[in-house]
C-alpha cells in the first residue's frame, strides 16, 4: 500500500519552481543597461544607441522576447564616423537574443 505524501511536500516542491520561474521572468529586467561604465562622449554615445536600438527590433514578436538592452562595447571614434557602440538583445532569463551595433548613425542587427 502506498502511503500518502504529507500535506506540505507538494508546496514546497512547486517553491523552486515558482521561484525559477518568478527569476527567469523578472530577471533581465533587474539588471542594469552597462551606462555607469562609461564616462563623457562614449557615455552619450551609448545613452545614444540604447534609445534608438529598439526602433532596430520593431518586429511585434522581438517586442514581446526582448527584456533588457545593455552595453557591451563603445569603441573609439574613427576618422569618419563617431563612436561605435554594441548592445545585446535579453530575453528571458537572460538568454541573449540579438546583438545591435549602431555605427556611423544607422543601426544593424
């Protein structure tokens, strides 16, 4: 005969779940957008890419995958153009979804 699990135990199974689920959700969300390690015209530059980098993943289903934006990389001006600055796409738990580099004022995934 089988017996019964207490009545606590299927509570405190679904914990680690709700609360991996409850992380992969709000996770990216918490992080920050990598500014703070940036000073002057690179900052400006990557306060720059982070506002227009979501006209980049327009697509309704990017809309809806994409959590979080941050900087990567801000690479020196070149002769031509100003600072190159490279963000990565977060969707859900922190997975990375795309890679966005804004170049010479136009933008590329």
């Amino acid at each position: 005969m089988v017996r019964p699990s207490p009545w606590w135990l299927t509570p405190l199974g679904l914990l680690p779940l709700t609360l991996a689920a409850v992380v992969a959700l709000a996770g990216p969300r918490l992080t920050g957008d990598g500014l703070s390690n940036y000073r002057g015209a690179e900052r400006a530059a990557a306060e720059e890419a982070l506002h227009w980098a979501p006209h980049a993943l327009d697509n309704p289903i990017e809309r809806g995958l994409v959590r979080k934006l941050r900087v990567v990389e801000v690479r020196p001006p070149s002769a031509d153009c100003g600072h190159a600055v490279r963000l990565r796409a977060y969707s859900f738990a922190w997975l990375p979804y795309a890679t966005v580099t804004m170049q010479c004022g136009g933008l590329t995934v």
